[in-house]
C-alpha cells in the first residue's frame, strides 16, 4: 500500500484514475455538445473547470456517454497562452489543435501552412475534416483572456460563430464570469458569437461527492477517514473540491505522524493548518468582491441579486430560503475581516447605522437599549467593560438611584440574543464581558 499522501492535487487533475464526480455534469455538457449546442461552463476559482475540461476530453469518457471518439474530436486549448497574442496566432493554436487530433484518429489532412495561421487555412481544413463526418468541439479554457484580448474584434469573433453554421463546429468556454462580464468591450459583446451558448454554472460538490471524495483517495492507502472525522471536516471546509483536498491533505498527515482523531476535540487540532493554507485563496475571493458584495456576505443578507452572485461564487449557499456560509473555514474568515459600517465579534454582526444584528445569518430583533449595550460589549471583545459605561451606553448622564436596571436590561438582552446568551459573562461588582463560553 502506498503512503504518498493521495491528496497533493492543487492544480487541475491530469489523471482519470484521481477525477472523482461530476457525473450530471458531465452527461449535461456532453448532452448539449452532441446537439451541437455551444457551452459557456462557468464557476470560481479552483472548483474544478480545467480538470473538468481535461477529463471530457478522454475517449473512455466520451464512449461511456455514447459518443464515438473517432467521430467526435474535443480539443482542448488554453487560452492563457492567447491572451495577447494577434488573430493569426490563435488561428495557428487551433489548426494545430486539429492536426494533432486527426493524427490520433488516423485521418490525413493538408499539411500545416508554413506561415501563420489564418481564417482561409482554418475553414479549409474544417471543410476536410467535416468530409470524414467528424464534429469538431473546441474546449477554451481561461477564456476570458482571449474575450479580453484587445487585438480581436468583433469580425474575429463573428467568424468563429460563422463557422458553427457551416460545419456544426460547437465551443466549450470555461471562465470565471459570465460571458457578458468578461469581454474587453461592448461592441465585442454584441458579436453574434456571444448569442450561441447555454450557460452552465460549474459549483461545489454534492454531499455525498464530498463524503466519497476521501473514501476514494484512501482506497490504496494504509489509513482511513472515521465517519466522524469525514463528517468533521466537511463541515470545516464544506463540499468544496480544492478545500476538500486541503483538508485531507492535512488530516492524512496527522494520522501517518501517529496523531489521535478520535475525538471532536482531537480533530480541532487540524484547524490551523487548513486555514492557514486556506487563507490566501480565500483571501483572493475576498479581493475580488465589491465592498457592497463583502458586506452582504458579511451578514449574509441582502439583494437577491448579490445573494445570487455569491451563490454563484460558492460563498453562499440557500438552505430553506435562508443564505449561509458554504464552510466554517469561509465563516471565520469573513469575521476577520474588516467591513465598513460593521462590527463583527464571536457570532455577531452589527451594523451601528442601520441598528441591526445578526447571530450567525439569523437577524435579532433588540430594542434600542439592548442594542446599545451589545454594540458596546462587542466594541471591546474579551475586555471587561464598566457597569457606569454600559449604562451611559443607554442612558447617557442621566443619574438614576436604581442598581438594578443594568441588570433588569442585561437579562432582557440575553433573553433576546439567546441561545447565544452565554456569551455574556458577568464580572460581579465590576461589569460584564463578551467572551466565548467554556
């Protein structure tokens, strides 16, 4: 058995034997293309778009879908390379790409033109390859840098739909973005090339994608997952392809070190690791967000279009009409950050203009005085603060002989943010705190 850790893959998965799901997907996209329909694939970063690409384009893959390799040609370019590059040299990448392929099916084509590559050179060789009745797909991947490149204009683009029509040629786009985001311009999104695809959202795992993943990857391996251990993580990182393996990764080479996992206590100590590596990608998401997108999911509230947009960036998720966090590992993260207009402490998230509160994504209805105290114990996390400064909080200078109405008010509070109540600690003869309970 090998002790290699199986869960080293941070970039696209280049080995059948390692791509793990993706199964309705794979028959939707191969589905469309068959009918000859074009597919724009999109989805964030590292959720599995090149691997995905890399995979449909195995002939084992295409046969068990029903498709004759032979007959249908996937050829997969990397538009990172043609981000800059003038129209000739793209027209050389896929006459290339089309070479390549009919010399693995054994078909002969005109040799490749000596000089670069042009528009004539490819509809040419098309022409011979569509004389075979072969249906060609082009799989373009980062294809924003070649929506993006400010050498290709819209009669560019526009001949590349030309050339569906004529020979049933179909595209498979990956980005990040829709198609309609990514283009360097508006006259380039109005070619009728951007008219011809279904939009496909490439997202997080299923469940049981997520929980089969670590079952998978040990399967040559001496070690094994618990349920409970499998369970934990899942929670940590959620159904996330590249979190998924992160975690593994780190839980994999606790156990090979001898480390207990048995307990939930004993898995906590995997938490660090995995959110240290985690970090700078979830930093890069943040980055990428407006301020408007961070404070929405910062409370996890707001415009059903940005709740939407975040969705689709696998940040949040809709559980029962309610939008939450698609991990724990994103959840903290989040709380780290800092937000305009937000105070953000252990569960809590306060917007001081609005006065509104939130307890991880439930809103709390409070009275303007329990606000006030809750703003202040969360402006000074883990500290104790004064019983005179929480009631000037609420009532100002105004001096009333009543000892009781700090205590009267701070019940009422922890009646109303309940069952969070515990995170108010008294600090008798001196004030109250905010802390995580023990």
């Amino acid at each position: 058995m090998s002790m290699t850790n199986p869960f080293y893959h941070r970039g696209a998965i280049r080995q059948a034997a390692n791509f793990h799901g993706r199964r309705n997907e794979i028959e939707q996209i191969l589905g469309l293309l068959r009918n000859g329909q074009s597919v724009s694939l999109i989805g964030p970063r590292r959720i599995g778009k090149s691997s995905l690409l890399i995979h449909l384009c195995r002939p084992e893959v295409r046969l068990e879908w029903g498709l004759d390799p032979a007959k249908t040609w996937l050829i997969l370019i990397d538009c990172q390379e043609l981000g800059g590059s003038p129209p000739e040299d793209v027209y050389e990448t896929l006459l290339t790409g089309l070479h390549h392929a009919a010399a693995e099916a054994g078909v002969t084509l005109d040799p490749l033109p000596n000089s670069p590559g042009s528009y004539r050179d490819l509809d040419r060789t098309l022409y011979q390859i569509s004389q075979n009745h072969v249906t060609v797909v082009f799989l373009l991947d980062e294809f924003e840098l070649l929506a993006a490149n400010e050498h290709l204009t819209p009669y560019f683009f526009a001949r590349l739909r030309g050339l569906t029509t004529k020979y049933g040629l179909a595209y498979l786009t990956a980005s990040q973005r829709p198609l309609f985001a990514i283009t360097a311009e508006e006259e380039i999104l109005s070619s009728p090339f951007f008219n011809i695809f279904v939009t496909l959202p490439l997202g997080l795992y299923s469940d049981e994608e997520a929980r089969t993943l670590f079952l998978a990857r040990l399967k040559n391996t001496d070690i094994s997952f618990g349920p409970a251990l499998n369970q934990y993580l899942r929670f940590l990182v959620g159904p996330h392809p590249f979190f998924l393996h992160v975690a593994g990764y780190h839980a994999y080479q606790a156990l090979l070190q001898n480390t207990s996992l048995e307990t939930p206590e004993e898995f906590t100590q995997l938490d660090d690791p995995i959110e240290v590596e985690a970090d700078s990608h979830l930093g890069y998401l943040w980055q990428n967000l407006t301020p408007e997108e961070q404070y929405v999911l910062a409370i996890a509230d707001g415009s059903i279009d940005t709740l939407r947009l975040l969705e689709q960036q696998c940040l949040l998720v809709n559980e029962d009409g309610q939008y939450v966090y698609t991990s724990e590992i994103l959840r903290r993260y989040v709380r780290r950050q800092d937000v305009r207009g937000l105070i953000q402490t252990g569960p809590f998230v306060i917007d001081q203009q609005r006065h509104q509160v939130w307890a991880r994504g439930a809103e709390l209805s409070l009275t303007t005085s329990q606000f006030n105290i809750l703003m202040r114990l969360c402006q000074q996390p883990g500290q104790v603060v004064h019983g005179d400064d929480l009631e000037t909080a609420v009532w100002g200078d105004v001096l009333v002989d009543d000892p009781d109405r700090l205590k009267t008010l701070i019940k009422r509070l922890r009646r109303a943010i309940a069952p969070y109540d515990n995170w108010i600690i008294s600090e008798r003869g001196v004030g109250y705190a905010l802390r995580p309970p023990d």
